[in-house]
C-alpha cells in the first residue's frame, strides 16, 4: 500500500498522518533513500559475485563462514526488497521523477541493478540450499568419521607413550598416557544428538584447548611428528564442531530470508528488463531455475491462514497459485524463443542466399570457392547463439513450484513451437497476396502480355514463400541438435496443424454450422495458432490492388486456391500430365516451352505440410 496515496484523500480523517509523512517525503530525502539504497544494491552484487566464482563456494567454505554467507544473503534481500517496493512509476512522487531526465534514469538503472540482484541471490541461495540440505542428510556419517578419527588417534597417541611401540625412542610416561586413553574416552563419549549445538562445540573446544597446551611438553614441543599428528587431530574436533552448527534451523533462517512473497503483484512490471536481460547475455538463462524456485516462496503467504484451520480449500487454492506462477514462468521465458528466431532469421538468409549447396563431387582447384569461409563462420557464430540461449533451460531439472511440477524443456519446446507458427503465420499471411485480373475476369481472350505478367508476379510470389518457408525448415533442422529437440518432427507437425487449421477456416464460409476457432480440433491453448493474424486484415500493398474477391477469403488458403484457380482456369489453360503443368492456350508454341503457368513442383513446395515429394 502506497501510503502517500492512501493518506493524500483530503476526505479521509489522516490530517495528522498526512502531515507527518510529508515532512519525510522531500526530494532531499527521496534522493538520499535511493542512493542509499543503490550504494547497497552495488556492494551486494560485488559479494554475490564474489561467492558465486566458479570454485569458490565449496562445502568447507560453507562450514568455515556460514555467517558471512547468511549476512550476505540477509543484506541482499533487503536492498532487493527495498527497490522492488519502491521501484514503480506509480509509486515514486511525480515531482522528483520530473525534476530531471537523470532522475528517470536512475529509476530505470534501478530497475536493471534490481534484476541483476535478484537472478544473483536466487543463485546463492539455491546452492547454499542445496549444498546445506547434502550436509544435514550426511551429518551422520561426517560426525562419526571425525569422531572415530579422533578417537583412534587418541588411542595412538597413549599407546606411543608406553614406550614399548617399535623404533619409538621415547621414555614411558604414565600421565600422558592415561591423560591420551582420557580425552579419547571424553571424546566417545559425545553425541551429534547432544540438546543444544553451543553445549556440544564447547566440550569440543575444550579438548582442543587441552590438545594446544599438551603442546608445551618438553616430549611433545621436541617431536615434529607428534606435534603434525596433534595438529590434524585437532582439525577433526574443529571439523566437528563446524558440523555441529548444521542445523535445520540455518536452512528455516535461510527460507526466512530468501522470502519473495511481498513481490507477488510487483514481479509482472518488471518482466520486460528481465527479457531485455537475457537479450543481452545469453548467460543469464543458467540464472533461471534459482530464480523460479524462489519464486515459489510467494506460494507461502495465501497458504498460511488456510493452512492454520486445516481447511479442505487448502488444495484448490495451491493449485491455483501454483498454476498462476508456471504462467508467469512461462512468460519469462517466452523470449527465448523469440530471440533464437531472431536469430534464425539471420541463419535463414545465409543458408537462402550467401551459402551456396554443396555438389556431391567437384574438382579440387573449387575447394576455396565452395568453402565460403566467411559465411561459414558466421553461420557458426549464429548457431553459438542459438545454444546459449536454450544452454541453461536445457540444464534445468524438473522443479516443483508449488503442487505443480513444471519441466522447463517442455516449455522452452512449447515456447518454439509457439513462435514457429507465428513466423509461418506473418509469412504466410504476408507474402501470400495476388494481384488483380478484375477488368479481364468474365473475358476468355486475355491479351499475351497482361496475362504473362500476372502469371509472372504470381509464380514470383509463390517462390519467394517457397524460399522462405524453405530456409525455416533448414534452418530448424540445422539447429535442432544444438537445442536437443527433434527439429524436423516439430517442423512437420506444426506445419500440417497450421494448414488443416486454415482449411477448416476457409470451409466455414460453405456450412451451416461453422467451427469457430475456440471449438478447432487443431487450436492448442498451450501452443495456439495465431488467429488474430490468420484470420486479420490482409496487409496494404501498395503495389498490388487487391482483387475485390480476395475480401471474402478468410485466410491465405483462400486467396492461394482463387489465384491458383485463375492459373489453371480451364478457359484459358490446358493441364499436361506428361510435363505436371499447366500451359496456356494464348501462348505460341516456343512460348509454352517456356512459359509453363504453373506446375505441381512449385505447388507441393508451398502447400505440402511435410515438404516432401508425395504421389
């Protein structure tokens, strides 16, 4: 809640209040605040970084500096918490957001400083999670293995001082004996099950002060070995310590702190410099899965009071929550895959026009010309790309956010299919636009030059969606072992779906119960079928005035079928099954030669959903 705003209704009794927040509430202290804020934001991210280098955090770190790390997450948290409390448009006072372009600015460095915060601590927290849940699941065995390390030195140690071991130049000392077969009896008798983990690392520490001073003994100050053997002996007492201050409580204070419930409505505004984030580095998809996990932390807050009176609602309502965030998730990462089209947009036009096929033979002095290194390079670079962006989605494991349980491949695969069908889609329904034959409609005898040049713009068309349509389906193959999906199978399936789902469109015009898109067999609420383009208005052109019968089309499909119709009309062509085209009567000869008007090769290219020959 916004107070200022709250408190600003003059018919509202917060005088008082009203008065009071308004001396707080000046640009002076606004800018303090945010710089404040900023300056921790910045000293935040230069600890996380630290943490977070490759090598640098290890279980033995985690035992030696659990506070610092604790700290760190803590202050983390809340300058995070902070700038996305604050960080609105809505809530910051129009007079300072006015007051200067750098103020805005600022607002937005915020924002970016605020993302680049939260993908870094979800990281931290989620392998201080992890490495801290391995602890407590091997505590156990770690204690006992120190503990009987400790013990059997002990024993070693008594033993030595009997003076009757081999090759042990040493007089027998009884005290030290007996005071060795002591500490080892002190230290059998400790249990990890001790009530209190302080009472337990003081008994520890107490043998290893006892340890430090047995030290000064002139049998033991004198004796490099002994000494070497003490010292490892006590590092298995500090080793048992550390593990001692493993406690479940360490993993509650660190659900405690890495808590994002207050970000539920916050989130969605910025979603847009998460995405304009992982544009920018590709990297940052590795940062994904920490993020969404602790996303799953805002599952917590509508649970709790439902939770408490052991209500029946208490499923539904997690179903619901979690089902809201798997769709946020969703959107998150929707941009991938429209990045790594954006990308394949750039591979489509090398393999179409700069990368020139292969022969299956040809002489050695063409190797240099045929090899096109430059593009070959570039062509590499690209697909790089392409598997830096799907590399940290691909890492990702299952991860139950929620009651649900979310596979962040399936998404990323339903992501892509997503954005296949709305590039054929802007392909199709773009490209696919016919001139007009209006004033020649009702005529058989069409002059050789008007009908020549409408048969020319028309094929011209029709392979120039072929060599589009054509450079995705390489393209998608190309890609589809650096993505881990099988590329060509998505190909097919989608484009068959796209194709069945705009000829049951078209039909519509010719029932009597027609099937809306909500009720189409081939719609997927998942993955749907861009409707809204298919079934838009056709794009202006002007080049081309559009034929006055292509508005009763609904889709491409229609528009193809009525130009292809005009092609082949069988007053003015004749079908050839021995050349599979079709020529037309108004042509010489020599003409028809050349000047095929269309054949079924050029039509199976576009309009065959699997891109293969059939019979």
């Amino acid at each position: 809640v916004n107070l200022a705003q709250e408190w600003a209704d003059p018919h509202r009794p917060y005088r008082a209040a009203r008065l009071a927040i308004a001396n707080v509430l000046t640009p002076h202290q606004i800018q303090k605040h945010s710089e404040q804020n900023t300056t921790a934001i910045h000293q935040a991210i230069k600890q996380l970084d630290h943490f977070l280098t490759e090598g640098q955090l290890t279980e033995q770190l985690l035992l030696d500096h659990m506070r610092a790390l604790l700290d760190c997450c803590r202050h983390a948290n809340a300058a995070l918490r902070w700038r996305l409390l604050h960080g609105e448009q809505s809530d910051i006072p129009e007079f300072f957001l006015n007051k200067s372009t750098k103020n805005k600015q600022m607002h937005l460095a915020s924002g970016i400083d605020a993302i680049s915060l939260l993908l870094k601590t979800s990281q931290l927290e989620y392998k201080l999670k992890d490495m801290l849940q391995k602890l407590l699941d091997t505590k156990s065995e770690k204690w006992s293995f120190c503990k009987s390390q400790v013990i059997e030195r002990m024993h070693e140690l008594s033993d030595y001082f009997t003076g009757e071991k081999a090759l042990a130049r040493v007089r027998r000392d009884d005290n030290l004996m007996k005071w060795f077969t002591q500490l080892a009896n002190e230290t059998e008798s400790l249990s990890e099950n001790e009530g209190h983990a302080t009472v337990m690392g003081r008994k520890i520490h107490i043998l290893i002060d006892a340890l430090q001073e047995v030290e000064q003994f002139e049998q033991v100050d004198t004796n490099l070995q002994m000494k070497s053997f003490l010292a490892d002996t006590r590092e298995f007492l500090s080793q048992m310590v550390r593990i001692t201050n493993v406690q479940q409580s360490v993993m509650t204070i660190l659900e405690t702190i890495s808590d994002l419930s207050y970000a539920w409505a916050i989130l969605p505004n910025f979603l847009h410099l998460l995405h304009d984030r992982i544009r920018a580095e590709p990297a940052t998809t590795v940062l994904l899965r920490a993020t969404f996990l602790k996303l799953a932390s805002i599952l917590d807050l509508p649970l709790v009071r439902i939770s408490q009176c052991d209500s029946p609602d208490a499923v539904s309502v997690a179903e619901y929550y979690s089902s809201q965030l798997v769709l946020f998730v969703r959107k998150v990462l929707d941009v991938i895959p429209i990045s790594v089209f954006r990308v394949l947009e750039n591979i489509v036009e090398i393999q179409t026009h700069k990368l020139a096929q292969l022969p299956v033979k040809f002489e050695t002095i063409y190797l240099k010309q045929y090899a096109q290194l430059q593009e070959r390079y570039a062509l590499a670079k690209l697909t790089n790309q392409v598997s830096v962006f799907t590399e940290g989605v691909l890492a990702m494991e299952k991860t139950l956010l929620g009651v649900v349980r979310v596979e962040p491949r399936r998404i990323l695969h339903d992501g892509l299919r997503k954005e296949l069908l709305r590039q054929l889609a802007i392909a199709m329904h773009t490209t696919l636009i016919f001139p007009s034959l209006d004033e020649h409609d009702d005529s058989v005898c069409i002059e050789k030059k008007i009908l020549v040049q409408y048969q020319h713009r028309v094929l011209t068309i029709l392979d120039t969606l072929a060599a589009r349509v054509g450079g995705y389906r390489r393209s998608v193959e190309y890609v589809q072992d650096y993505i881990d999906m099988a590329g060509l199978k998505m190909w097919q399936e989608e484009t068959g779906r796209l194709i069945n789902y705009v000829v049951e469109q078209e039909a519509n015009k010719f029932l009597r119960r027609k099937i809306f898109d909500e009720h189409s067999s081939f719609q997927s609420a998942v993955i749907p079928i861009p409707s809204t383009i298919i079934l838009g208005p056709i794009p202006s052109n002007p080049n081309n005035k559009t034929k006055k019968k292509q508005n009763h089309n609904l889709t491409f499909m229609g528009r193809t079928l009525q130009a292809l119709s005009e092609l082949t009309s069988p007053q003015r062509t004749i079908y050839s099954p021995n050349d599979c085209a079709w020529f037309c009567y108004e042509l010489s000869t020599d003409d028809q030669k050349k000047k095929k008007t269309i054949t079924t090769t050029t039509i199976s290219k576009i309009m065959w959903p699997r891109n293969i020959n059939h019979r």
